[in-house]
C-alpha cells in the first residue's frame, strides 16, 4: 500500500489490528497507465527531493521512473487546482480520465499476525559541521547527491558537473531569455524609425538627431532599452567565455565520518561508508579516466567479504589515493573550487589543497519522526533512535509479534539488509503460523 501511513496498531502478536491512512493522491491509481502525460504539460515546477534538489519535477509526479505502482500523485501544496487558482491543464490531457481532484483520504483496517519494520534510514545533515561549510560553498556536496550525479536518470546525466559551473549555465540560458525578449523590443524600434540602436545612442550623444515627433516620444524608452541590452550584453560574453571553460570535475575529494565516529553527533560507524565512497570514486573514474580521487579517513573500514581486495583495486586501477587525515575544515578557493585544511599524519605537517568537488559520506541516522512510529506501535527506541531489539533475539522489538530489518535495526549495507529482511519475514512467517496452530487447535 503505497503512499500510506500506519496511525494505530493494537491487539496482540497474532492478531493485530492495523488502522492505515491511505493518503489521497488526485490521481485513480486503477486507471492511471503511468504514461507521464500529464507530467509534460503540467506548468507548475518544483523542486525535486529525489535527487536532492538539484533538479526539478513537476506538481503531477511519480517519485522515481521504477516506482510500484506505476502511477502518478499530485502535490496538493503546488498544485494550482488545489491551491485555488485555474489550472486542470494535466487533467484534459490524460486520456485515461485517471485525475480525480475530489479524491480523499481513506482509512483502512487490517487484520494481522505479525508487523516487519523496515523504515531505511535518514542521512545526516552536514548543516551541523559549520567546519565543512556545506550550505556555503556550492562545490561541497553529500554522497547522496554525488550518487544522483552519477546516475544517467540523475540531474547531470551521468556527467559530474559541478553545481557552481550549472549554477553559471542556468545563469547563461535566464540571461538569454532576457536578451532574446529586448532584442525583440529594440527590432520594433529600429524598424519604426529606420536606424539602427547603436546609431541612435551615437545620435544621442553627440546631438545630431533629427527631433521628430515620434521619435521624441520613443526617445526615452528606447534608450534605456538600449543600454540595458549593452550591458547585459557585456555581461553575456564575460559569462559565455566562463561557461565555455566548463569541465567536469577531475579532482575529487571525500570526506570520511561526517558525523559518524564524532561524540558530537553519533559514537558508532555507519558501516557502509567507506566501501560506498571507494565505489563512488570508481565509478567518477569509469566515467571520466582524468578523474582521479582522494579519500580522507581516519582508517578505511572495509569488513565484508572482496572489500579489501575492492579498495585495492581502486587504489591500482582507479586513480584512488586514501589519505590517513580527519579534515579539519574547507574554504573557498579560486573558480569556487573548495580548499581542504588537513594534517597529513606521514609528513606531519599541515596542508592546504584545493579541490573542484567535495563529496562528504555523512552518518546513517534514524529516520526522521522514528519516535512517533515508536509510539504508534508500542516499541522502544535505542540510545540512537534506532528500534531497540532483544539482544538474544536481534531482529524482535520490544513488542511481540513486531520485528525489524536493515538500516531501521542499525546501520548496515544492502546486502546485510536484505539477508537481515530474509530473517525478519521468516520471524513474522513463525509468528502467523503459531497463530494459525493455536487457532486449529
């Protein structure tokens, strides 16, 4: 059930009873055929959290191309029809009549045996470390969005573009959109009067236009007009020689334990970042084979099975260098480009390097309104706000009959979450079948 939301749980292990909202999606997810027609005419941009807002959607939206059900949803806080404005343009266009916007909120009950928590997890916020300057410096980005700058389906297209130098060619392509349009205007005056702009700022300044009438009267705007188009147009080419310098970025730094192994923050090691950062860089590399990457890290915790032989490989075949340093904090360079302040523990000294792009692999952290979940189901949180489990049964909450799985346990990888997730259904199957016998019998 997607796009719902548990609000009540009771009874006992084996039988409970789930009150479920199913949120209302102005969109008949029966008759939708997922075609994003709807998507395409839509007028209403907005910014899109799945890749990090660095991209765009529209108010009409699926949440991601290979999303079940394959179906759209409204935003009712962007929405025109919903906030009260003209609008329903989706709606014509959808040839399955699958817009519904009288669509309500539904409340469901569920009889069950057994409930499997598997709530994933929320990143970080790097906010917190005013060291990194995260939310200052355009060029130091989290893994999360590094991952959804690698990925074709992302905002760059595969391509690591920094996000100062696509900050300059959404800049180039507004300023174009405003030359086009007083170019438009300055045309219209040049036709009604014969002469060209220039000539007529030239006539201006030295007084040796004719006064006619017409001319008097455009006069005024016309200039301004016109010396508004100069100096945007100086502007242009300043700007259109930087975009044309523009490269993807070859010189990557990352930034191990961003708020993991930090008393500040959270004690313990989220697990998967080392191994998600070497992968990362791999993959920079597999893109671009000028893309060379160091990775900065009190140590480099590579547990699983292949993993050290995987950091290896990267190191040989990758162009990965792994730099023994906790960085202790990032300015702004020349060209946006972030400079890292560090101790290199081999020569003892300090260093400043500059970077064109800083990925920081931020701490695995509860889920946000985790405690309010806690409450709805009558289980316990840990010291971390994770779901607290029996510690000879990992996987039971403090609840029977309600069991937990992947990073909603702890931090852990995908693999481990889903062996973890295998375990979890095989718990919820014993408890469903030890009702049933108690049934039976």
């Amino acid at each position: 059930m997607a796009y719902s939301e548990l609000v009540e749980l009771s009874g006992k292990a084996g039988d409970f009873t789930a009150k479920v909202l199913k949120k209302a999606r102005y969109v008949d997810a029966d008759k939708c055929t997922g075609c994003g027609a709807c998507t395409e005419v839509c007028p209403t941009p907005v910014p899109d959290l799945y890749n990090e807002g660095h991209a765009e959607r529209k108010a009409i939206y699926s949440w991601f191309a290979q999303g079940i059900p394959s179906t759209h949803a409204i935003d009712p806080d962007h929405c025109r029809i919903l906030t009260g404005k003209k609008c329903g343009i989706c709606a014509k266009k959808c040839e399955a009549k699958a817009i519904n916007f009288d669509q309500t909120e539904e409340q469901v009950e569920l009889n069950v045996a057994a409930v499997v928590l598997a709530t994933g997890y929320d990143i970080f916020d790097p906010v917190r470390m005013p060291e990194y300057r995260y939310a200052q410096l355009d060029n130091v980005i989290t893994a999360m969005e590094f991952e959804r700058f690698l990925s074709a389906s992302g905002p760059t297209e595969g391509h690591i573009y920094r996000p100062s130098d696509r900050k300059l060619k959404a800049e180039k392509a507004d300023m174009d959109k405003k030359m086009a349009k007083l170019t438009k205007t300055l045309n219209r005056f040049e036709k009604k009067h014969g002469m060209s702009s220039a000539d007529f700022l030239q006539g201006l300044a030295d007084k040796s236009l004719a006064e006619k009438d017409d001319l008097a009267k455009d006069s005024k705007s016309w200039a301004s007009k016109a010396r508004d188009y100069q100096a945007m147009d100086n502007q242009f080419k300043a700007l259109e020689k930087k975009v044309g310098a523009v490269t993807t970025a070859k010189k990557l730094a990352f930034i191990q334990c961003v708020g993991s192994r930090d008393l500040r923050f959270y004690p313990f090691c989220s697990g998967y970042c080392c191994m998600h950062s070497i992968k990362e860089a791999i993959i920079a590399h597999e893109h671009d084979n000028d893309t060379e990457s160091v990775i900065f890290g009190m140590d480099i915790r590579a547990v699983g099975k292949g993993f050290e032989e995987y950091k290896i490989r990267g190191g040989n075949s990758s162009r990965i260098a792994y730099k023994r340093s906790r960085v202790a904090e990032i300015t702004k360079g020349e060209n946006e480009s972030p400079v890292l302040i560090y101790e290199d523990t081999h020569l003892q000294k300090v260093v400043r390097e500059s970077y064109d792009l800083v990925v920081l692999a931020t701490a695995c952290a509860p889920v946000k309104n985790t405690d309010r979940v806690a409450q709805t189901l009558g289980v316990e949180l840990d010291a971390f706000g994770f779901f607290k489990t029996d510690p000879a049964q990992p996987l039971d909450t403090t609840r029977e009959g309600i069991f937990v799985c992947g990073c909603a346990h702890s931090p852990m990888d995908i693999p481990e979450s889903v062996a973890q997730a295998s375990s979890a259904a095989a718990r919820a199957a014993q408890t469903v079948m030890k009702h049933k016998s108690r049934k039976a019998s």
